[in-house]
C-alpha cells in the first residue's frame, strides 16, 4: 500500500462491492446478520468460547459530561461484547446504510 496508496480499498467499499457484484441486497445482508447473531447467542451460552476467551485488563477513558474531564478507570473484559443475539429482523431493518443509497449496514 505504501507503494500505491490509490490501491486502498476501505472494508466498507470492498462489502459494497462485494454487494454490488453478486447481487446481495439488503434483505439478504439483513438475514444473514440475524443468524450469524442467533448462532453466535447459543455457542455463547453452550460455552463454546470459554476456553478461548481470557480475561484482559485495560484501562477505559471516562470523559465528565458537564467539565469535559478525563479520567481513567482499570477494567477487566471477561466477554466479547459484541455479540448482539437479541438482534430482531425488525431491528435491523431500521439500522440506515453506511453510505446513502447503498446497503451495507452497521447491522
């Protein structure tokens, strides 16, 4: 990339394309994130995972709404915390796409 940075492709573009190419609309997008979430929920609460996760201590930036200070405060993360399995199809399909008229979401 250093070398032809006109190269880059952002992940956002490239799922666009991807879309784009293969005829993926949106419903489709949609319908594949609600399983991939259901799947995600029932190896979580089976533990599959729980021999592969280990705890990390970081610390996490608190920012004081009213003075705009920082402070920081130890954190241990047990989880992945991205995982959303009570994701519905209702709720997906109001999440707006990344970019206007296209379909790649946050979902």
């Amino acid at each position: 990339m250093a070398m032809k940075p006109e190269m880059y492709m952002s992940m956002l573009d490239t799922a666009e394309v991807v879309a784009e190419r293969y005829k993926i609309g949106r419903d489709k997008q949609d319908e594949y994130s609600l399983e991939c979430q259901r799947r995600v929920g029932a190896a979580l609460q089976a533990g599959r995972f729980n021999d592969e996760i280990v705890p990390f201590t970081t610390k996490m930036a608190l920012v004081n709404k009213d003075t705009k200070e920082v402070t920081f405060e130890q954190v241990t993360l047990t989880k992945d915390e991205g995982p959303r399995p009570e994701t519905t199809a209702e709720g997906l399909a109001r999440i707006k796409p990344v970019f206007e008229g296209k379909t790649i979401s946050a979902g």
